[in-house]
C-alpha cells in the first residue's frame, strides 16, 4: 500500500479509471502516511473519517461512470481556504475554533471535480511569513535534511504545510495561495513543483484576506503535469469575487510536452547581482542551456525598477493586511479576551490573538496609511508597482517567458536567528518573486537540482498575464531534461 503514495496524481486518476485500485485505498494509504509524518507537523486538521466517506462515495462513482475529473483524488487544503463544517483558523489563535458555514470557491469546485479532504494543512500565520514559522501551531518540518546534519529546515512559507505535505507523500496534492512567493518560495525548499496563476484566474472568495490585491490560490503538486490538471479545475470566473477573471480558462494540460523550438526565453540582468549564491546561479545557467539545447532562444532583458520591489511590496502588502484584519475583534467568531470594557475586549483580544509577525505588518500598515504618510508611502508605492508591471509588459515584447531563480537560498534551519531577530533578512527570500506579484503575473517553480548540502533548488518561469500555457509548456520540457529525483 505505501506504493500508492508515490503515484502522481495524473497516475492515480488512471488507475482508478482502470479500476486497479479503489479510492478507498487510496486515500487509506495516504491517511497511514499522515499517521507517520505527524513529527513534520504539516497538518494542524486531520480529518480522515471525511475523506473515507468522500473516498467510498467516489467508488461508487466509478463503478456507475459518472466520475469527475479529478475523482478520489485524497488532497490537503491550506488552513486559509473556508471549508464549510471543518475547522478553518489561518493557523491564528484569533480564529480558534472558526468553522466556516460556507465553502471557498477554489474548494467547491475540487470538491465538485471529486477530490477527498484529508485535512487543513500548516501555515505561517495570515500567510503573513516565509518560513511557516510564524504559525500559531508551531513550524512545519521540511521532509528534507541537509547532508550529514540532523537539524531540522524550514519548509518554507507561507504554504509550508502544503509543500512539506506533498513532498512527504501525505496527500496526492494540495492547496496552497501566493501573495509574494507563498507558494513558489515553499515549493523549492521542499523540492515539488507549485505555480502561482495571474492575479484574478482563480476565485479569491472563501480565501481568508492577507493582501486581496496580491493574494492568489494555487496548486502544490509532485511535477508540472498535476498542477496543470488542478488548475484547470481550480480556474475560472466567480461572480462572488469582483477581481475574478471572466477570461476563458484552457486545458493547461494540451500544451504539456509540446515543442519549444523558438521560444524566447528572457534572463533579467537585474535577478544576477553581486553575491548571488554560486550553485543557484550555476542552477540557473544549467536551465537555461537546456532550454537553449531545445532550440529556444535566450534574450538578455531589464526589469530596472526590481530593486524597488521589495519596498514597494512591504508597504503595500502590510497596507492592505492592516485593513483586512481590522475585522478580528473578538466580537463575531474566534478568540474573546474578556475585558472592564467593550474597548478593553478588542485590545485584549487582538493583543493574545495576533502572533508577532502578524502585530509587526499591521503595525507598519496602519502606519503607512495614516494621514501625514499615506502620499509619501502607499500612494508612492502604487506608483512604483505600475512601473514594475511595465518593465515586464516591455521584457515580454522581446521574450515569451522569464527564467530566474525562485529563491537565492535553499532551505535554512527552523530557529535561524539571523532571520528571526532580524525579519528583514526573512523578507529578503521573497527578493525573486514579489515583483511577479506585484505584476500579478503567473509564475511556476519547479525543483531544479540539488545543493552541495543535497537540498532542492527550484526555478522559477514566469509568463505574461493569463498566458500560463506557455508557462506550462516551457515548465514541461524543462521538467523532463532535469529528471529530478524526488524524496
């Protein structure tokens, strides 16, 4: 049984269709994995009496023919999207105990395509981390080690939990969403393959608000095949979301294993500065030659405003989480501190139920939207974001995707003081992927390699705006030239 767990996704699905396992087993199999990687502390919600039940309701389902496209498929979803009836907290102490009355949109549509819900998985606390550090259930444990150390790694964040979740075998796939990397960033260090979709391809309705006009639903998966065949589910206009895309959604899949002969590949000057650690720039270079060896064509481009986008992203990020997590009082749902007065109450009760991270960017939001500040800061900022999406609308006349690294580093050892007494160093991880962000572009990572520690290195292709076809297509060849060789 503990062979099913190494199936792909695309894999599994044809063996139910051919009947050579059930979904049950399936999904017992991955509820035994969960069992003996709970050291990890990927999920914070197990709910495998749910899954069998949707399990058993899928056989029936394939014996009648009337599968869906994603049928008995066992998945874990990020503890940020509302599952109706089960425990949902954005792993916050604030929101102990929450369980939504109502489904996200991106689970609805996985739960009407047939896929089982093994649990709510870890994650940086309102997504708000790069490191699933900051959760209020503790860190999530990357499945990998470094060679000849015991010490245990980040699996990055904010979707660590997603990522540690699929690279370990505990659940076939999962959810994850991506404000500045969150889904990219985890995907490296724990070597699994996850994109972020342009801004407004999938529903943001259900999704627990960081940054609402950054944040992005995603899938995490073993390779670049399942996560097409899950955002073809996963995509799609909502009319209970007002950035939702009305653009027609393809099938991500047709496009896998095509040819890229004349593909123009672009290499921003501006993602190699001095220092850039030697084996993710040999990392990259080897992509690209491999690319090149395809007959794709690579392009020298500029992206000059990058070197703002960090600023520009922490001002404007914190900026929106400031007003989005105004809502958490303590009087409607969640955490209430009792106090002599209702003004007591909410103080009480933001000041035990927010985490330190989460305190620090509603701090720095609350502060750059103040009056006095809000020109030199927010609006200044936006400004900044409009130029960081032109020098990509311009890099994208000359080239057709954009290879960088995802992350300058490999996994880092959980209690890294250098990043957790001084949060800057942890936001400069994000320093590959908030421009994209910022651009609302797609961009996948994919595992590219192993560092001279044995830990996964990932690359990032990023594409212009609802063009993740031919991000996928470019993902897909060079998948298959790195043969990387999963836990």
């Amino acid at each position: 049984m503990s062979d099913l767990v190494k199936l792909t996704l695309a894999q599994a699905k044809k063996a139910l269709n051919d009947k050579k396992i059930s979904s049950v087993e399936l999904t017992q199999a991955y509820i035994a994995e969960m069992e003996k990687n709970r050291n990890l502390n990927a999920y914070v919600l197990e709910t495998p009496d749910i899954a069998l039940k949707q399990a058993k309701i899928s056989d029936e389902k394939y014996a009648k023919n009337t599968a869906g496209a994603l049928e008995g498929i066992p998945m874990g979803i990020k503890d940020l999207f509302c599952t109706k009836g089960i425990r949902t907290t954005a792993c916050s102490h604030i929101l102990d105990g929450f369980v939504p009355p109502y489904e996200s949109t991106v689970t609805q549509k996985l739960l009407d395509a047939g896929i089982n819900i093994l649990g709510k998985l870890n994650m940086d606390e309102f997504a708000m981390g790069g490191s699933n550090e900051t959760s209020y259930y503790g860190p999530v444990v990357n499945p990998w080690k470094a060679k000849n150390s015991d010490a245990p790694l980040v699996a990055g964040g904010s979707s660590g939990g997603s990522a540690a979740a699929v690279a370990a075998h505990m659940c076939v796939a999962a959810t994850g969403t991506d404000t500045g990397g969150s889904i990219r960033q985890p995907s490296a260090f724990c070597g699994v393959t996850g994109i972020k979709p342009t801004y407004g391809r999938c529903s943001r309705y259900g999704i627990v608000a960081f940054a609402s006009s950054l944040d992005q639903a995603g899938p995490i998966a073993q390779n670049v095949e399942d996560c097409a065949l899950l955002l073809n589910v996963m995509a799609g206009y909502d009319a209970k979301d007002s950035t939702s895309s009305q653009k027609e959604v393809p099938d991500f899949s047709a496009v896998l294993r095509q040819d890229i002969k004349g593909l123009k590949v672009g290499v921003p000057a501006e993602f190699r500065p001095d220092g850039l650690n030697a084996e993710i720039a040999a990392c990259w270079d080897k992509g690209l030659q491999m690319l090149k060896d395809r007959g794709a064509e690579i392009i020298n481009i500029s992206l000059p405003h990058t070197k703002y986008a960090l600023a520009t992203y922490y001002i404007i990020a914190p900026a929106e989480a400031s007003s989005n997590l105004a809502r958490y009082d303590g009087l409607r749902y969640g955490l209430r501190v009792n106090g002599a007065h209702l003004d007591d109450m909410y103080t009480n009760s933001r000041t035990e139920g927010f985490g330190r991270e989460v305190k620090r960017r509603i701090m720095i939001g609350t502060y750059v939207l103040s009056a006095g500040y809000y020109d030199a800061y927010y609006l200044k900022a936006q400004k900044v974001r409009r130029l960081i999406r032109n020098d990509f609308l311009e890099a994208f006349k000359k080239c057709d995707v954009i290879l960088t690294p995802t992350a300058p580093t490999g996994a880092f050892p959980i209690g890294d003081k250098s990043m957790l007494e001084n949060p800057i160093n942890m936001w400069l991880n994000d320093v590959f992927t908030v421009s994209v962000s910022l651009a609302g572009l797609p961009a996948l990572s994919l595992p590219a390699g192993l560092s001279g520690e044995g830990l996964p290195l990932g690359l990032q292709i990023i594409g212009r705006a609802f063009d993740e076809e031919t991000v996928f297509k470019a993902a897909s060849a060079l998948e298959n030239d790195i043969c990387f060789v999963r836990k």
